[in-house]
C-alpha cells in the first residue's frame, strides 16, 4: 500500500504541475505602474516589455494626496503605440488624503480629467490598501467612502474594477464590507504563480471570482522592481 500511495502522491503532483503549466501557457502577462513609473518609462521600455511577453499594462492615475498623474496621458499612449493589447488605468484614493474628499468629488475629477487628456483605457481600478494616516479608523466608514466613490466612476460610464488583497481588506476597509463585489477583482498574492491557485487570498469582499492576480513584484527584465500580474484567456 506504501508504493501505492507513493504513486498517487506523485500523480496528484504532477497533475498540480500541469495545471499551472497550462494557466501560464493560456493566460497574460502584464505590468502595472505607478505614478512615479509612468513619468520615467520611455518608449523603449514598452517596446522591451513586449518583446518579453508583456501583453497588458495598468497605470496609476491618481496618487492620494498628489491627486493626478500629469503624465498618464503620454504614458498610456506610449503603452499602446508599442502594442499593449490592453491598457486600464488604476487610481489609489484615501479619505484622509487633500484633495479626495468626498471621495465622489475626486472621482469625477479623475474621470474629467481623464476625459479631457483623451486617455484611451479600459478599465478603472480603484485600489483599495493602506498607506499611514490615509484612513479613518472606522472601517464601516471607510467602506462607504470608497463604495461611493466606486459607484461614481460606473455611474459615469466608466467600466470600474477593485483592486486589493485580503490583508489590505481587512485592515482598511473590514472583512464586513461587501458592496463592491459587482466589480471584477485584481487580488495580489505574491506566490510567483500566474494561477487563481489560492482561493484563500481573494475570497473577501463578496467575491468568489477573480479577474487579475497580481502574483509577483520583481525579477522582470525591462524595469527591475515592478508588480506583475496575470489573468486567464478564457
């Protein structure tokens, strides 16, 4: 019976491995910037991260307190002209933070001005994570300021999606807070495995589905330090 149970052991795993070969064989690999990536990326480093099998990127649009990326406009276009088959836009907002409240107000100044730079994107994502003195201590409250938030980017015709984990989850906004789970979710879980391999670390929030898993932060060639993400094709 040990040899038995020796063989199932060794097929259970190698089943494991080719479940992953196989979500890393039929999914996407992208990229997302942040603010201070997007002013310094030049068009030869989107031309690399394309030679290097990158197909989406997510820039950050809005910083917290320093409000709007200046440079999303020509970052986002350079992500495009160098054949990115997507590009979304993600914006981190606080409550706390000068100029994002109410967080509606902000929002809408997002999507203005977004609009008025004819950034052609997506998706908006709105990350959901701490940062020191960015939110109340209130969880309930700070679920509904960023709810609201959410809400007004859709009610805009914008195509909204929530970014964050399930630590970040828990601490900014409470394991109670469930009304954003109408939104497609990025989840992080730096495992290194471009799979929804983790069911523990995305289902918070309501969901039960993923959409994107940010699943690394280095070790890619073009930039050095910068997050990686993956989803399924579907």
């Amino acid at each position: 019976s040990g040899s038995t149970t020796l063989q199932t052991m060794k097929t259970l795993l190698f089943v494991s491995i080719l479940s992953v070969l196989f979500a890393i064989s039929f999914g996407a690999k992208g990229v997302d910037l942040s603010n201070d990536q997007c002013t310094a990326i030049t068009p030869s480093t989107w031309n690399c991260l394309i030679k290097n099998g990158f197909e989406f990127a997510i820039v950050q649009t809005w910083r917290g307190g320093y409000q709007y990326t200046k440079a999303i406009a020509r970052c986002v276009k350079d992500a495009w002209n160098a054949g990115m088959k997507h590009v979304d836009v993600y914006s981190f907002m606080c409550p706390q933070c000068q100029g994002n409240s109410p967080g509606t107000t902000a929002m809408k100044t997002i999507v203005s001005n977004l609009r008025r730079d004819n950034v052609t994107f997506g998706m908006l994502w709105v990350d959901i994570e701490q940062c020191d003195g960015c939110w109340s201590t209130d969880l309930n409250a700070n679920c509904q300021w960023i709810t609201a938030a959410a809400n007004q980017a859709a009610a805009m015709g914008v195509k909204v999606g929530i970014y964050s984990s399930l630590y970040e989850w828990r601490v900014t906004v409470g394991l109670n807070c469930k009304t954003m789970s109408q939104y497609p979710l990025w989840y992080a879980d730096y495992d290194n495995v471009p799979a929804f391999n983790d069911a523990w670390a995305y289902q918070f929030g309501g969901w039960t589905k993923p959409s994107i898993k940010q699943y690394n932060w280095k070790g890619q060639p073009c930039m050095g330090e910068v997050d990686v993400n993956w989803y399924p094709s579907n």
